[in-house]
C-alpha cells in the first residue's frame, strides 16, 4: 500500500507527502474530510479508493536541509495518539539518521555521491523527462508535469509510461491524444 501511495503521489505531485516534503509535516486523520479533498482534490480520492483513511507525513530535515519524507498510512480514519506522535517522531529521526549514514560508508570514500547510491526510485522517470526537455524544448518542470498528465489522462502508472518513453515506444509530442478513461 506505501508503495501505491507513493507511487500515486509521484504521478499526480500532490498529496500530504508532497506538502510535507516542502514544508512541515502532515498529518491528516481523515482524507476524505472536506479540506482534503480541496487541498488534495485527485489524490485524497484515490488514496481512499485504495483503502487509505487516514496519512502522517513527517519530513527528513537536517536544520534547513530536506532528505526526503516518512509517510505512514492508516485504513481507518482518526489522529495519531500523542505516545504514537512521539514513536512516529522517533522513527523519522532514526530513519534520517541511517540515510546520514549512509553518506559515511566506503562508497562515498571513493567519490560517488550520496544521490547515485540511493538513486531515484524510479529513474527511468527522470530519463523519460530529459528526452521530453529535448524534445519538446520545455522545462523539466513541464516535461514531468507532461509525463504525469498522460499517466492520469490514461489510468497507468508514472513509471509505466515513463518506460514506453525511454523504450521510444510513446512519444509525447502532442501528435496524439491521451487513451480514453474507463468508466469506473
């Protein structure tokens, strides 16, 4: 379920762990309360389709420097406890503190960087939006923004039709429409 919500998350680029990653933490102990589905108006939906009622976002910071952000899920609706507030705020700590790491093992002895260790969770999403930046002549902003509205407009996954980009098998060039959304 993480995986799909991130998944989600990355395709649409809105959610609690978007807003969470750019600012504080989120935490949201209903998605299908009414200001969820204003601030989050196609992931809150979907995330409850999935079975997700509730979602805690807490940032991965180091004074003004983000690492990412720890994002746990609920099936049912309702707040995090304040002893279960402070464990979720002692996970993200000791979840920061292993990234930090991260960047004192022998890998980083011998020059690579921090980000070509982890790598992207999907990088043929950042390889599909290089090609649409060349193709298109837009931004990397608009590229991704591109790849996430066909996967919407067509019901895929980001990563899916990321790799039909990179494979050449999909050209976002705006000769052709986006499949049909199915009835559901």
């Amino acid at each position: 379920m993480a995986a799909d919500m991130e998944e989600l998350a990355q395709t649409l680029g809105e959610g609690p762990g978007v807003d969470a990653c750019a600012g504080g933490p989120a935490l949201v102990s209903d998605l299908n309360a009414a200001e969820c589905q204003v601030s989050w108006p196609v992931f809150a939906p979907a995330a409850v389709a999935a079975g997700v009622r509730a979602l805690f976002a807490l940032p991965l910071r180091l004074g003004g420097v983000g690492l990412g952000v720890m994002c746990l899920y609920r099936s049912r609706a309702g707040s995090l406890s304040s002893e279960q507030l402070a464990d979720a705020l002692v996970l993200a700590d000791t979840a920061l503190a292993l990234l930090l790491d991260m960047g004192q093992d022998e890998g980083l002895a011998r020059g690579e960087r921090w980000s070509e260790l982890v790598g992207p969770l999907h990088p043929e999403v950042h390889q599909a939006t290089g090609m649409l930046i060349e193709q298109l002549g837009v931004s990397a902003g608009s590229a991704l923004l591109r790849l996430r509205a066909y996967a919407f407009a067509s019901e895929r996954r980001l990563r899916d039709v990321a790799r039909d980009v990179v494979a050449r098998r999909l050209q976002l060039d705006g000769s052709e429409p986006p499949p049909e959304r199915s009835e559901s």
